[in-house]
RNA sequence: GGUCCCGUCGUCUAGCGGCCUAGGACAUCUGGUUUUCAGCCAGAGAAUCAGGGGUUCGAAUCCCCUCGGGAUCACCA
C-alpha cells in the first residue's frame, strides 16, 4: 500500500512550495492507489499559529488535493495532530534510552551556547560535545528525581558511515562525525521533529517520505533513527526546492511564495499545479499543458530531476492565460463574477466575456480592463483634440441600429467626412468612451454599453 | 568553514555513447493581420552542453579533477 504524506507545520500562510511537494505526494499515491496523509507537525509550540491550520486545508481544498486522512478526516492512524500525540514519542523516546540509542543531557542553554560559540570561532562545526553521554546511572536518577530539566539526545556513534538511498539521486553517504546528537525530546516534552516524523511514519505505514531537498543533509539522523527501532525504512525522496532567480530558496523578498498572492491575482488552481509540476519534472511528449489527473497517470519520483528549478511567473502567466482562452465563455463570466465577490452584473459581465478573453491573463486583468462598462470613466488629459466630439454625437444620435459593425461603418464615413487620421480619431473616440487608450474592441464595447450611455458619455465631454 | 546536493539557450526543460551542424516551451526581437491592446500566423537571435583532463572509432551523455551555485549545521520545522 503506497502511503505518502504532508507533514505540515502551521506556522504561518500556506507556502506554494508546499503546495509544491503536496502535488507530488497526492498524485504518486493516487496513481497507485494509495492514500495520501496530512499530518500536522506542531511540536514548536512558539511558532503555531492559531488559524495556521485552517488555512492549510483551505489551500488543499482550492487546488482539490483533498488529503484521505488528517485531522478534519480521521482515519485508523491518527491522531493526526502531533501536540496529541506527546504520549506516544514519551514512550518511544524512552525506548531508546532503554536501548542506550539516546541519552539524558542536562546541560544548561548557556553551556550549549558557549561550546558553539567556541567551535564556530575555530571554525568547526557546532555540534554538541557529548558531554552527558557518560553520566552515570545514578547521577541521572538523582537529578531526574530532583526533578532537574533534560532533554533526551540522540546516540551518535563515532566514525561510521550512514547510508541512505534517495530516490532521485542514489546513494547518499554521510559520516557520523559530521552528525551531531539531535535533541530528540525537548525539556517541555515535546519532541523536535526528527523523533516525532520518525515515530509517525512509521506508525503512519508512510511508503515514501516526501520532502524537500533541504532535508536530505539530516537524513542521516533519521536513517539512524529507523535503525535503532528496527523499523523498515520507507523510500526516500528529496524533492528539489524552488529558487528564486539568483538560485536561493525562493523567498517573498524575491518572489510570491503565498498561495493567498495567487488566489488574490485571479491564477487558476489547476493551472498552478500544471505550471508546478512541469519543474524538475517534463511530459514524455513534451506537453506542456495538461491535467492533474493526466500527471497522475504519468508521474514517477524516478523522473524529476534533482536541480532546483527558479520560478517563472511570466511563464505562470502565459499558462494561465491559455487556460483562460480556453474556457467555455461562461465558466470564465462565473469565475470573474466571482473573483469580484459578485459586485458587477453578471448580465453585463457575460457580454464582455468574447472581447476581453483573448486579453486576460488573471481574474485580476479584467477590472482594469472592463471598468468602464460599469461606469463611466473620463480622463481628459488623454484627449488630444476634442474639437469633433460633438460631430461624433450627432452621428452616433443618427444610428438607429445600435450595432457594432454599424456603428463603426457611421464612424469610419465621419472620419472621411472630417478628414482626420482613422488612428487619431478612433483613439479619441476611445479615450471618450472608456477613459483609457488601451481597451477592448470599442465598437464591440459601445454596442455592450448602449447608445443612450454612450451618448451621454460624448455629451459630457463635447 | 565542515558536510551533502546540483551544473544543457535569460528561465523551465528534451537528451540517457553515434539520429545533436543540441530539440521544444516561456521571455525577447522582427514581419503580417489591425481603429488601441491583446490574440493569432510567420520568422529571428539566444546554450563552444560550467571548465579541464581522460575512456572510446565516436561524449552533452561514462570516469576524474577544478570552478561555480545551492542546502544544511537550534531544546525551528
């Protein structure tokens, strides 16, 4: 049974890269038929945020990567809440002490400050010194009687190798005395993430544990972790992270990182993913655009690559326009209605639909471009020569008909009538109606507007 | 700094020893359609495959070194 899962930390607004590595745990194990898992790792009780959670899943639900199992929709494995599951790492971590696995420090912060300043300064690795180590038994036993505060640290031996096999770039090899003694249980007994993934995963049946490439430095720990329990390891995947355009971590100071950003810009969920997974990962025929569920019949850790691929929002963009382009007109007259919480008609937003699909690239495009179908804009400052306006209002007065192609056939007379240039002219006429020098077809948009608001709109000016 | 990962057009990538005088997409530029802007159509430029050594009849593809970039080194995840 193929179990993957999200371990997510809810410390803040939903993260694309997050979004990122969801999409590729839901598809592999829907394309296996598995089950795919969101967990919450909320074992900093200073970083949770309250409504982090709910927002998580409000994320999961706009994109449709409903989870199988978590916290709204329990299932055999839960909690799935890792504050509720503090009993179970107690014991797990007390396994290992038992096992001489992990050991009792009670080391003050200070002294560990002190030590990692010292290493830092001679320029080695800051690791823990393995000072309580070789506390005796009954040391220990007094001072956990005398109820002195501990954490329980990870045993890391000596000059051996730790091995670990990435899915994406082989075998991985790592040397102990590059690991340190992780904290695997915090004085306010909660557990750091290594014990509490390790312990869940494994409880959780995970099959593959997904996650970004960040990670993989530390996997030794977990490695040794498995080992020590006698657990079966499941398959490792360190998925590549996104970077911004100078190759770091993508970051908001560089990029749009919030899913509320995307959602707010008017992107299509299902166009997001489309675009996310086409980094690190390519259709075998070179496809660009396609569907979730045609990834999910394609998709195979095996074939992302391992480069951290920079985020284009151009090419975000260009995807989404296509998506618009290819909508049926009135889904995307739903969809902006929509987007704009309903406040235009939706009667005038449906005509505008044919003219301004082909112009959009997000939701957010469509105001700017269509504001003055639902009032009147004037900026006169784009008006050159406003000497014929009123010629232009008698005319338009004449045209029984109000048609487009009627309309533009009374107009294009009137320009020959004035002998003015047909650019100039149309541009003035557009700058009247409008209010702006770019816009839709105009003779299209006067006909959506109506002769009377038309007319009223040259009156005003003229 | 130690450790680990990575390195094909500006960007996302195809490529898995001969089909590569390196293909596609976005972006850029040019022309066409045109009453603006888009869209559409046509075309162009853009990677000495990070560099240097090997291996081989033959290397973007295999090996080694160098360089470059990134990640990580908390009682954070």
């Amino acid at each position: 049974m193929i179990r993957t899962r999200a371990a997510i930390s809810p410390t803040g607004y939903p993260h694309i890269g997050t979004i990122y590595q969801v999409l590729f745990d839901y598809a592999f194990a829907h394309k296996h038929k598995g089950k795919f898992i969101v967990r919450i790792e909320d074992t900093d009780k200073e970083r949770t945020v309250a409504d982090a959670e709910e927002k998580v899943f409000k994320a999961l639900d706009w994109f449709k990567l409903v989870e199988d199992e978590s916290v709204r929709k329990t299932g055999p494995y839960g909690p799935y809440r890792q504050s509720d599951r503090l009993d179970i790492y107690k014991k797990y971590a007390q396994e290992l002490i038992n096992k001489n696995k992990a050991y009792y420090c009670f080391c003050s912060k200070d002294r560990l400050d002190e030590i990692r300043q010292k290493l830092q300064k001679e320029g080695k690795p800051p690791m823990y010194d393995k000072h309580c180590l070789n506390l005796d038994k009954k040391t220990i036993d007094q001072k956990l009687t005398n109820k002195e505060s501990y954490i329980i640290r990870l045993y890391v031996p000596k000059d051996i190798k730790i091995k670990i096999k990435d899915e994406l770039r082989g075998e991985v090899i790592f040397d102990s005395n590059s690991v340190d003694d992780q904290v695997l249980l915090k004085s306010d007994g909660y557990p750091t993430y290594f014990l509490a993934v390790v312990v869940d995963d494994h409880l959780m049946e995970i099959s593959h544990m997904v996650r970004g490439e960040e990670w993989l430095t530390s996997s030794a720990k977990i490695v040794l972790l498995y080992e020590y329990f006698g657990w079966e390891k499941p398959v490792f995947v360190h998925t590549p992270i996104i970077r911004n355009p100078d190759r770091s971590k993508f970051s908001k100071r560089q990029g749009h990182t919030n899913v509320s950003w995307y959602q707010e810009q008017g992107f299509f969920p299902e166009v997001i993913l489309n675009y996310l997974a086409l980094m690190g990962w390519s259709h075998p025929q070179g496809k660009e655009i396609f569907t979730l569920d045609e990834f999910i019949k394609l998709f195979d850790f095996k074939d992302i690559s391992p480069v951290g691929p920079v985020f284009d929002l151009n090419k975000l963009e260009w995807m989404n326009g296509v998506h618009i382009r290819e909508s049926q007109d009135s889904n995307l007259k739903t969809q902006i209605y929509n987007f704009y919480q309903k406040k235009y008609p939706v009667e005038l937003i449906e005509k505008t639909i044919p003219l301004i699909k082909e112009r959009i690239k997000k939701l957010s495009d469509y105001l700017p471009l269509c504001e003055f179908f639902f009032k009147p804009i004037h900026d006169l400052s784009l008006i050159k020569d406003r000497s014929y306006i009123k010629e232009i209002h008698k005319e338009l007065e004449k045209v029984s008909d109000w048609k487009a192609d009627i309309i533009g056939e009374s107009m294009q007379a009137l320009v020959k009538k004035l002998n003015v240039k047909t650019g100039e002219f149309f541009m003035t006429l557009r700058v009247a109606i409008t209010g702006k020098k770019i816009s839709p077809p105009l003779n299209k948009s006067m006909e959506i507007l109506g002769k009377e608001e038309c007319l009223k709109r040259l009156g005003q000016l003229g």
